[in-house]
C-alpha cells in the first residue's frame, strides 16, 4: 500500500533543465535556405536553375576576365600575349581610359577642372538629399552651378559672375513685384535678369580678360563620361521645377495656361527624344537672332530639359490626383493663399507620393543622354563608337569598352536607386 502511494506522487523537479539549441533546420543559413529558396518543389527547382544558370555565366566569364591583359599597345599585341586563350584586353581601358571619360578634345592639362567640378558636385548635392544638414550649406548649392561652369569652361571670371548677378536681380524684382500679381513677378525677373546680362556682356566684350589659369575650353571639346554626367545633372536640376510647373498649370483654372501646359506636354510625350536631339542640332537655331551663335550644348540641354519636364509633370499630377480633398479644404479653412497652400501642405505630400517615378524618369533620363551620339557630341558611347573604335590599334575591342560603360552608368543608376529607397524610407509617415 504504502509503495503504491509513493510512486503515485508526481516529481517535481527542483532545478530547471539547461536549455537546448534549437534544430538546425530551424536557426542560420539552414533555415534561411529552407525557407528562401527550397520552401516548395517549385521554388527548388527554380533555384537550381539559377545555380546552374549562374555557373554557366561565370564559367565563361571569370577566365575571360582573369586572364585580361592591361599592358599592350595594340589589339594584335594583346592576341599575341592570350595566345589563343581566352582573356579580355583591357588594355584599351589603360590607354584610352582620359578619353573614355574627358573626350578627345578636352586639353590633358585641364582635367583637374571637370574632377574638382564632381567632387564639389557632392558637397554641393549633400544639403538637397539629406535634408538634416544645416541649412546654411545651401548658399554653397545656389553658388555651385556657376563655379562648376567656370571650372568646366573656363575663361573669364566675369561671364559667371555677370550670370549671378542676373539671377540675384531677377530674384529682387521677383519678391518686389509678385505682390502685385505673379505675372508681373515674372516679367519683372526676366527683364531684370536680361538686363544685367546685358550689360555683362557689353562690359566682358569691351574688357576681354582672358585667364592664364582656367583658360577657355569650347563646348565642343567637351566628351566622354563627363559630357553624361554634365547633361544628366543639369538637364534634371532644370526638369523638375519645370515640371513641377507645368503640373500646376495644368490643374490651373485659367484656360490660356491650362491650354498651354496640355499642349506642351502632350505634344512632347508624342516625339521621340532622337527627334528632338536632331530639331536641337539642325533648327533650334533658327529661332533665335541671326547673329547670335546658340552653344550646341545649350540647345541639347533645352530639348532634354524639355523632354523629360513634361514626363516629369505627369508624374506630379498624378501624385496631385492622389491627394484627397480635404488637403485642399484644410489649406483653405487656414486661409491660405495658394502660393502658400502649395508650398506648404499639397506639393510636400505629392512630391513624397511622386518619388518612385521621379526617380524613374530621372534614370532613364541620364542613360537616354548616350542619345547624343547621333548629333556628333562624343560623349562615352560616342567616343567609343566613333575615334576609338575607329583606330587602327583597337578596333575590334567590343565587350571591354561596353563593358566598361556599362559599368559606369550602372553606378551611377544604382546609386540613384538606392537612393530614392532611402528618401522613402525617411519620409514615411503613415502608421506601421
């Protein structure tokens, strides 16, 4: 009785049991494999496709690229280093690697000047995309754009001086006269800003200083990466407050300025850029003076500028459609004039919407400038279609150059990409 009775008394165990390590399928790279990329009988027979895939890739390319050679003169030269195995010959990278990314023209001894331009580029682009810098940097940003075409183009220091003035006096009358209407703001700005041109023009071609330094280097000359970058830069930097406005004046209630922003836009999303780039080449002259002498760069600049405004204003207006309307009806319970209601509660929000296909555009906009090309303007593609392709030393070196090229437009893309994740991550506000 009495040992039927003890047995029957539960343990209780006064230590706890020391804890196990979880299965392997369940923790590390086991379990991330298990449930990424062999969770189902599909999902591993599409991952051993890749693998193979992959392999079948590299297979072939890892010795072409291990096996390149940096060190000939010439594309025969490289065949007789390979000796008939396979290997790159990236030599035309090391020989031709100033004019892949200066152009031909451009003089050697001035390339510091496009390099400083790009690394001050960055200083001058860190207070736009990272917004909790100070805000005094932006004084550096407004001042950029007229240091970097000095540096570029060189020539005398009053031509981008007279520019700043311009814009400062274009400015003045501008917060002089939009009190009274935005319409005589705007003229306002633009004789002001015509005005001081003028006159630098006149007091530039009296003086005629020319710099020993930052000697003059016509827009011809310019070519390679650099003429990407340049247009890239300055074609979106000029695109989006254009669209912006266009955006607005297509929900503008005035019929003359609704009229004219839809046309606009809808007739340049009807044409393809190629057409533009030629009207930009051969007949965007002819609208101006006869003896005025447009800079084909100019020209180039206006036409993508254009072109990717108006794709630009689609992408506003639909981020503008998204808002509801008790944004509007919140703007004008505060008394809000419009300007203000713009800046402050609507344009904030369908900016934030609009980022992705900001961003899209943008990307494609930078890779449509090898677009160039085609109008005599050497830019990466150009010169690697035209003088280096053209040597009797490398033609025939195709998947380097490419290579090449695509490597360097991949940067920058990617870059922008990763980017424009950041900024959506950082501006998001709604409830997670």
């Amino acid at each position: 009785m009495s040992d039927t009775h003890a047995h029957s008394v539960a343990f209780v165990r006064e230590t706890a049991i020391p804890p196990a390590p979880a299965p392997a399928d369940a923790t590390g790279p086991v379990k991330w494999l298990r449930e990424n990329l062999f969770a189902t009988w599909a999902n591993a027979l599409l991952t051993i496709l890749a693998i193979a895939f992959i392999y079948l890739i590299l297979s072939k390319t890892l010795p072409w690229i291990l096996n390149g050679v940096w060190n000939t003169a010439s594309l025969t030269e490289c065949r007789e280093v390979l000796a008939g195995k396979a290997g790159a010959c990236f030599s035309v990278l090391a020989d031709r690697w100033y004019q892949l990314l200066f152009g031909f023209k451009y003089p050697s001894e001035y390339y510091w000047r496009p390099t400083l331009a790009l690394v001050l580029l960055f200083i001058a682009a860190a207070p736009v995309l990272f917004f909790d810098l100070p805000r005094k940097l932006l004084i550096f940003t407004a001042l950029y754009p007229f240091i970097a075409f000095w540096l570029i183009w060189g020539g005398p220091l009053l031509v981008p001086v007279f520019a700043l003035l311009g814009f400062v006096a274009g400015y003045v009358a501008f917060s002089r006269l939009v009190n009274r209407s935005f319409a005589a703001g705007f003229f306002g700005a633009v004789v002001a800003a015509l005005v001081v041109w003028f006159i630098g023009s006149l007091i530039n071609g009296a003086l005629a200083v020319e710099n020993p330094l930052l000697g003059a280097v016509p827009s011809r000359d310019l070519g390679g990466f650099m003429l990407n970058l340049m247009l890239g830069v300055t074609c979106v930097s000029l695109s989006i407050p254009l669209g912006i406005a266009l955006a607005l004046g297509r929900q503008s209630s005035m019929p003359l300025i609704k009229g004219i922003c839809v046309i606009f836009i809808e007739f340049v999303r009807g044409v393809p850029l190629i057409t533009l780039l030629f009207v930009a080449s051969v007949m965007l002259a002819y609208f101006f003076p006869p003896d005025a002498t447009v800079d084909l760069f100019l020209r180039v600049v206006i036409m993508i500028t254009m072109f990717s405004s108006a794709y630009i204003a689609e992408v506003i207006r639909g981020g503008l459609a998204a808002l509801p309307k008790g944004q509007y009806e919140a703007a004008d319970s505060l008394g809000l004039e419009y300007a203000q209601a713009m800046r402050l509660i609507i344009l904030p929000q369908a900016l934030k919407i609009s980022i992705p296909g900001i961003v899209n555009i943008a990307v494609g906009l930078f890779k449509d400038t090898t677009l160039v090309s085609v109008i005599s303007m050497f830019d990466l593609v150009g010169m690697i279609r035209g003088p280096i392709l053209a040597s009797t030393e490398w033609n025939g070196v195709y998947w380097e150059l490419l290579g090449f090229a695509a490597l360097l437009f991949f940067v920058v893309c990617y870059g922008i990409s990763q980017y424009s994740q950041w900024l959506e991550r950082r501006l998001r506000t709604d409830h997670r």
